[in-house]
C-alpha cells in the first residue's frame, strides 16, 4: 500500500522584521566568491528534524498553529542578521564586451517561504522501517530545484509538516549562499531567537565575501547548467556508538603507530573499504574516498567560522580497491588524514587562484562516481540542540537534494558523545551486499 501523500495547507512569505534604520544599512547586493559560483547547477541543502509532539501542544493555548506563528515570528527576526536568505539571484550580462554577474540582489525578493503540511503517518512510520521511507523527501520545498533556479525561487523555504504524533521541520538553503557550516549557523541562532524571544545574537553573520566581484565566463545559463536525476537508491541510516567510534579510532590509530588520526577519518576509511567490498570492485580499479573540507581554518589569516557563504573544497583520498581491502583500516585512514593535511592555506590559494584562470561549475554527474565514494556534512555540526519548544529531536533526515550512489552523510548521534550516524545512499545491490559486509556491521549498533 502506498504510504500517503503530504498535504499542503498554507504557505506564505517572511521578510526580515527591521526597523527603517536596520533597512539602510543592508546591502542591497551581495557578490558571491569562487567556491559559491561553482555551486550554481547542484542541489539546495536539505536538512530536517523530526519532533515528537508534545502532549501540550493539546492544551487551546499550545496548538500547532501557535507554534507556526512563533516560528514565523522567530524566523522574520532571524533573517534580520541573516537577510541574504530573504532575497534571491540575480545575474547581470551582456554580450560584447563579455559579462556575466551573479550576485545575491536584497530588495527584489518576497522574502523566504514558510510552509505550513501535514501528512496522515506517525513518527514510527518515519523511524521504523529499515529504509528511509521516500515520504520524507515530500517534507522539504524546493524539491529538485538547483540553485541557479534562486533567481525565480525562494533561497530559503521552510516547511514544518504535521504528523499524526509528531512535527518535522525541512529547512532548504540555496547552496550558492550557504555551506553546511552556515547553513546550521543559521538553524542554531533561529533556535535560540525561537527559545529566548531574543533578537540579540552572540554570533552576527559576517556577509563580506572571500573574494573580489568576479566576472564568469558565459553569455547564458544553458552554457553551464545541468539538472541531476539520481538513479534508484536504496538509503539507510546507519548508528554508531561514541565506544565503536572509539574503537575504530584506537585501531586505525595503532596500526599506523599514531595518534593523529581523526574519529571521523576512521569512520569514513571504514566505509570507503566496506562499500568499495560490496560493490566488488576489479583489483586494479581506482577508487576514492571525497571529503568535503572546511577551508575556513585552513587560509592565513583564517576565515571565522561565522563566515557566511561557502568555503569549502573536496579533497579525496586514492586507492586501489584490491590495495584498499588487502590493507587495514589504519592504511585507509592515513590516506584520508593525509589528503586533509596537505589541505593547507597554499594548496588553498593555488585552487582559487586556478579558478579565477579558469572558471568551472560542479554538476552532479562529476560528483557521481560508480568507484568512489562522497563524505558530506559532519558529526561536528550542531543539529540536535535545536528544540523549538518541542524537546530534543528523535532523528535528522534530508531531503533528495545531491543525492547518488555513493553518498555518505555524517551526523551526530542522537545520544551524543562522540556517536555519529551515517545517512548512506547506495544502489540497491550493493546495499544488500554492505549489509551482510562483517567489518561494517560488526560496527553498526543496529
């Protein structure tokens, strides 16, 4: 039987809640840096939390409508320091001479979407199937969108769906203003606005790009844009313990005699082994661990984290697939710490500066690689402290944004600690094959 569909009920548009003085000292525009441009064909970010309903929201002061106008009125104030997400793309060009600029235009934009479903199923019909159900992809606006589409959409749209015992709230962040890092630097600080009614933030955006205004070399978008459709997958989370965590880590670690070696390197070096196993990949075949890496710490004088745009890069960790399994899990790792250690302020400046000579945009298909697999967003984000009044979440989800076999999201674990849980996306095949993989599930704390 088909699960049911998400119902829409209402949607409307928030605008940052200013006063006249606060509007004079926006920037009407916002030109984008290198490592923003480059993201103009691939997918919004797509984050959520599922809820539990509280038994209060029962109560006729403590409804589901009161917490919607709560969370417009605590978001219109959150857009106040973060009022690039109210606008929306624009581009600049002409042809002879050459010109062709896309920047963030302020004062052209209804504001940010915020929608308001609901969907006849329970928080266990999220939770309980082994799979992650394809309902879930219903629970995020901007379905499929790329981010060039930021000139006619919203670049931020939240939905909050209603289910029978539970809320979820789906958050989707044009890609080309935000990175993981920003992109929860503005969920976290909309949490905190929601919770103390409080519009003073300790950690104000800083919206000065990384970069001077740059001119790309097209006459028209069809030039560089592609839209992605990711074949059948099979998506799973997978739930890590902090002490499995920690065992993964001490043996990487003591196979390579060292103590450098991350938590989330040993992790991403046991899949990469494990997924490139049940793919049974030829001996000789070339295969590669991707990461993105946040370049922030990385440049000197180092960018704060409060950075708002992206500033990240991918860097992958080579192997071939017979040496990758012949070897431990320590040699995997080291491979991965080595490849984000040289991942330093030169290695840094010499990729932009080989951008500016020569432009390019990442489309999907250069991220999806049958031999390889891609580690994306991070255990060290803050996910789980955003309660809105409703308690800790039971899960984060995302959305069907950049998805491909291959896929790996790293979160937090629920119970913290150190655990982590990976979101893995993988053709169905190989799935069953990792399934039945012992090092990995040996692992996994079903």
């Amino acid at each position: 039987m088909n699960p049911p569909n998400v119902q829409y009920i209402s949607e409307c548009f928030i605008k940052p809640k200013s006063s006249a003085d606060e509007e004079e000292t926006k920037q009407p525009i916002i030109h984008l840096a290198p490592w923003d441009l480059t993201m103009l064909s691939v997918h919004y970010i797509q984050k959520g939390l599922l809820f539990v309903k509280p038994s209060s929201m029962n109560d006729q002061e403590n409804t589901v409508q009161a917490l919607l106008e709560r969370l417009k009125e605590s978001l219109s104030l959150t857009l106040v320091p973060f009022y690039p997400l109210a606008g929306r793309l624009a581009t600049s060009k002409q042809e002879n001479p050459p010109h062709y600029y896309v920047y963030i235009d302020n004062h052209n934009s209804p504001g940010a979407k915020f929608i308001h479903a609901t969907v006849n199923l329970t928080v266990s019909d999220i939770l309980s199937p082994v799979d992650v159900p394809p309902v879930v992809q219903s629970f995020f606006d901007h379905d499929r969108a790329i981010n060039h589409d930021g000139h006619t959409m919203s670049l931020l749209s939240i939905q909050v769906t209603e289910l029978v015992d539970g809320i979820f709230i789906g958050c989707s962040i044009n890609h080309v203003v935000v990175d993981g890092t920003s992109y929860w630097h503005f969920f976290n600080t909309w949490s905190d606005i929601f919770m103390t009614n409080n519009s003073s933030i300790s950690r104000p955006p800083i919206l000065n790009r990384y970069s001077p205004v740059l001119n790309l070399p097209f006459t028209h978008h069809d030039q560089f844009i592609s839209r992605h459709e990711a074949p059948p997958l099979r998506e799973r989370i997978f739930h890590f313990s902090s002490e499995s965590v920690k065992k993964l880590k001490a043996k990487a670690n003591a196979e390579q005699q060292t103590n450098t070696i991350s938590s989330l390197q040993s992790v991403s070096a046991l899949i990469w082994r494990c997924i490139t196993r049940a793919r049974s990949l030829p001996y000789d075949q070339e295969t590669s661990c991707r990461m993105a890496v946040n370049n922030r710490t990385r440049i000197e004088p180092p960018l704060p984290e409060e950075y708002f745009g992206n500033s990240i890069q991918i860097v992958s960790g080579i192997a071939k697939a017979g040496e990758l399994l012949e070897q431990g899990l320590g040699w995997a790792a080291w491979r991965l710490r080595e490849v984000v250690a040289n991942h330093n302020n030169k290695a840094v400046r010499e990729s932009m500066e080989a951008w500016m000579k020569t432009p390019f945009i990442i489309h999907m298909g250069q991220l999806s690689d049958p031999c390889s697999i891609m580690v994306g967003s991070s255990p060290r984000f803050e996910m789980f402290g955003n309660e809105f009044g409703m308690g800790k979440a039971v899960a984060i989800r995302s959305g069907y944004a950049n998805k491909f076999d291959g896929l790996v999201m790293a979160f937090p674990g629920y119970e913290g600690g150190g655990s982590m849980d990976l979101e893995v996306c993988l053709l169905p095949e190989s799935m069953n094959d990792l399934e039945s993989d012992g090092e990995f599930m040996d692992a996994v704390c079903i």
